[in-house]
C-alpha cells in the first residue's frame, strides 16, 4: 500500500485544506506543460491518486484504517544500478521550462500587443466600410488619351485632363471617347474611384482595379479575422498569431487602398 500522505508532503492529521494546497502545489509543479519528464508524468498519477483518497473523507478513514492495522505501506522498487556507480537520480525539476512553454510564455506576456493590433484593425475596417458605404464624392474629368496595349488584354487606360489615370474593361473603354466628359464617383474619405459615368450618353463604366472592385476580398478578409482577434478568448497560440496575421493583412489592404494610383504598364 502507498503512503498517500508522503506523495502529498503531509502529516496524517493534516486537514482538509492543507492537503488541498499540497495537492495544487504539486500539480502546478509537475504538470506535463511545465515538467514533461517521464519522472513528472508518473509522479503526477501518484498526486492524484493519493489527493482522490485523501480528500474524501469516508475514503480517507479506510485508508487510516488499514494503517492502523499494521498493513504494511508498499515501497517503491529498487531500481537497477546504473552503470556509473558515482551517479545519483535527480529529482524532477519543478522548474523545466520546455521549448513550447517558453514559447506560450512569450506570446502571453506579448499578448497585448497582438490583441491591440486586432484592435488597429477593427477600426481599420470600419473606416473602410462607412467609406464604403457612405454617398460617393463626384468629380467630372475630361477624357485626354488612351493608352492601349500593343498586346491583347483584358484591360486598357485612359488618362484626364486632372492627370488622374483609369484602367477599365476594353468592352467598356468603347463607351468612352476622347475629349468627352466624364463624371468620376470617388469614395468621400480615401478618393478611391468606385464607377463613372458618360456625361454624353449616361452609361456608367466600373473601375475594376480598386480595393472596392476586384479586390473586394480583401478588406472582407480583414473585418473577419480582426474581429476574430478581439472576440476569440480562447487559445494563447491562436490568438498572438492571429494579431500577427491581423498586422499582416493591415499593411496588405493599405497596398491595395492605393494600387489604382500606381501607373504600371
């Protein structure tokens, strides 16, 4: 039989809280996340079994019982002799730190930085949905030249007397002429253009190239995965790579907020 009250470091008149504080102090010390040492990981069964004894009281007095019966207490098995006859077993460190709870150390202890760039990035993506959102700024521009590609492509561009330059659909550039005006509707706070429109016949002509066009999935991205970061609770791992993929996804949608500036041939 196993003395449970040496496992615990208690005495036998111990009360039922001091076996309760030496039961969490040993559990905390020898857990598999702080001390995977095979040593820990046997002990640990050792620590519950004696605690599920002892904390129970009608338990607790058949096991006192049977001591006092003079039954003998089981001892631990001699274990081999070492090769080396000057060595001695050490105990198992309650201090080990593993390399993955160093690691979860860190991004605990970095949390909120990553919390406050899930953060930065909700109220990134609300400016990006009420600019959105909100009655677009209009603008009327004259059509000044085409730059049409020697190569067949899907797109083409035209620059305006505002030296602003649009790329469109070639089915939709035959709308268009030169020297016709045109009435360009941006978004009101960060002038992305959303559509335009033929002041001559009407027709409205999309601006595909644009954070609110093609690349629409973008921003639809970020709105999930930042209020992801700041609703998910759960997960220390998860939720500091998800405010690192939340900064990631920031500097991504501040690209493409501006990609319909850049002139590339």
């Amino acid at each position: 039989m196993k003395d449970y009250y040496q496992i615990l470091g208690v005495s036998r008149v111990a009360t039922q809280e001091e076996i309760k504080r030496a039961f969490r102090r040993l559990a905390i010390a020898y857990h598999p996340d702080r001390n995977p040492s095979r040593e820990a990981e046997s002990f640990i069964k050792e620590i519950i079994e004696a605690y599920q004894v002892l904390e129970d009281p009608v338990q607790r007095q058949r096991y006192d019982e049977l001591i006092e019966g003079n039954f003998p207490l089981e001892r631990e098995k001699p274990a081999r002799p070492h090769r080396d006859p000057y060595y001695r077993r050490q105990p198992p460190n309650p201090h080990y730190r593993s390399e993955k709870q160093r690691m979860l150390d860190m991004m605990q202890a970095n949390m909120k930085y990553a919390l406050f760039m899930s953060w930065c990035t909700v109220a990134f993506s609300l400016v990006l949905a009420l600019d959105f959102s909100l009655p677009p700024r209009q603008q009327t521009e004259i059509i000044k030249t085409f730059k049409r590609h020697r190569y067949v492509t899907d797109a083409e561009k035209f620059t305006t007397d505002r030296g602003n330059e649009f790329k469109v659909d070639r089915l939709d550039l035959q709308k268009l002429r030169a020297g016709e005006s045109i009435t360009v509707h941006y978004s009101p706070w960060l002038d992305v253009p959303l559509y335009l429109v033929n002041d001559q016949n009407r027709e409205a002509v999309k601006i595909p190239a644009t954070i609110y066009g093609n690349f629409i999935f973008i921003p639809v991205v970020l709105v999930l995965a930042s209020l992801t970061g700041v609703g998910y609770r759960r997960g220390t791992m998860f939720r500091f790579n998800l405010g690192i993929v939340n900064f990631l996804l920031l500097l991504l949608n501040i690209i493409f907020l501006f990609i319909h500036r850049l002139h590339l041939s």
